[in-house]
C-alpha cells in the first residue's frame, strides 16, 4: 500500500472509484474522479466500465515503475555500503538507474496519454454506433477522429454546452500520441511538463459524463 500511495501523491492517480483515508478522515488518496453512471444505459455503462479499467491499468503500471526505479536505487546504496561489491554490480547499476529514470520520467507517463487518447476516440465511436447506427467517414483528414466524433455527436442532438472546453482539455492527447508514434521524445518531455495524469482522466470522464448527460436529455424529450 505504500508504493501505491507514494505513486498517487506524485501522480494524482488512484484505483478507480476507491479511495484512502488517514486516522482522521482525511482523503489521502482516491480514484473518485472516475464518473459512475447513475442510471443504466448499457452503452455509458461499459464504457465507463472500460475507463475505469484503463485507470487501473495505467495506475498499476505507474506503482511497478517507480518500484523498480526505487528498487534499483536501493540496490545502489547497498552496493556502496558493501565492500565486497565488485565491479560488474556498479556496471550492471549505471546503466540500468538512468535507463528506469528515463522510464519513470517519460514512458510510465507518456504511455497513459496514448492510451487515453485512443480510449477516447473509441468511447465517442461507440457512442454513435450504440445510440446512431454508426457515423460518416471523416471527410477532412486534419480534424483529428475526437473533433470529427464528437462534432457528429453534437448534430445528431446531442446538446452539450462547452463542448470546446471539453475538447481542449483533450486535445493535448493528439500531440503526445503523435509525437511518441514518431520516437520525439524531446517533444514528448516537453509536453508532459504541463500536463497532470489526474486531470487528463478527470477530463476524458466528465467529456463522457456531459455526453451522458446530453443523451439522457434527449431520450427524455423524446418519451
């Protein structure tokens, strides 16, 4: 439980829908940024479901990572208190230490946002095929599939006020994913700097909750 709580104080992540308190009530850790529908339309349900089971994935991924990192570190110390230690042990550490380093610092983070960025645009596909019958063909291959989706959404009567913010929050995704397909990983540093994982997930959610929340109104208008 400690490396998991290490890992949501640096991250901001947590298992979905859970959450820890300390002797004194206070939240410490939580996964409550994750939306659970309340009422069941089987669409929203799986793919909050399927958010939820990204979160977790990508959050156990994190805890082995900096477990790894502080495992190897550790074992450096070891190896120094140790007289005894030979040469082959400080070979086998100095290489490994900055290569989890980098690890930490950019795969365990940058993995999370690819992920994300394709769940979403699996998620507002699977919106237009279980409640539309599917979608167009996206005409103009500069509009990446989260605007394309989500504008087809919205003319179908899907009301969903601030749409622009929402597609905002997500839009950072498209530059990440891009940029780790094509192996710029300076690019990728650079952009991770500014982005927090909790936030990216609390986006991708409440994206999806005003989805929810705009089919629920429609079908309600239309009984």
């Amino acid at each position: 439980m400690d490396a998991e709580l290490v890992t949501a104080e640096k991250y901001g992540l947590f298992w979905a829908r859970s959450f820890v308190e300390d002797e004194s009530g206070r939240l410490i850790a939580d996964g409550l940024y994750i939306y659970q529908p309340d009422r069941f339309w089987e669409p929203f349900w799986v793919l909050f479901d399927r958010l939820g089971q990204l979160n977790d994935y990508c959050f156990n991924q994190l805890v082995a990572s900096e477990t790894k990192l502080s495992e190897l570190q550790a074992e450096h110390e070891r190896a120094i208190e140790d007289k005894a230690s030979g040469a082959e042990v400080f070979d086998y550490l100095s290489e490994q230490i900055p290569a989890w380093v980098d690890n930490v610092a950019i795969f365990a983070k940058a993995a999370p946002i690819v992920l994300l960025a394709s769940f979403t645009e699996w998620g507002l596909k699977h919106i237009a095929i279980s409640l539309f019958r599917g979608s167009p063909k996206k005409a103009d291959r500069r509009m990446s599939d989260i605007q394309f989706y989500s504008g087809h959404l919205v003319s179908c009567g899907l009301e969903v006020e601030n749409i622009d913010e929402f597609l905002s929050r997500v839009g950072i995704f498209r530059s990440i994913r891009n940029n780790f397909a094509h192996g710029k990983w300076n690019e990728i540093e650079k952009d991770l700097q500014g982005i927090s994982l909790r936030e990216a997930f609390t986006g991708v959610s409440d994206m999806f909750e005003a989805f929810e929340d705009a089919a629920w109104r429609r079908e309600d208008a239309l009984a």
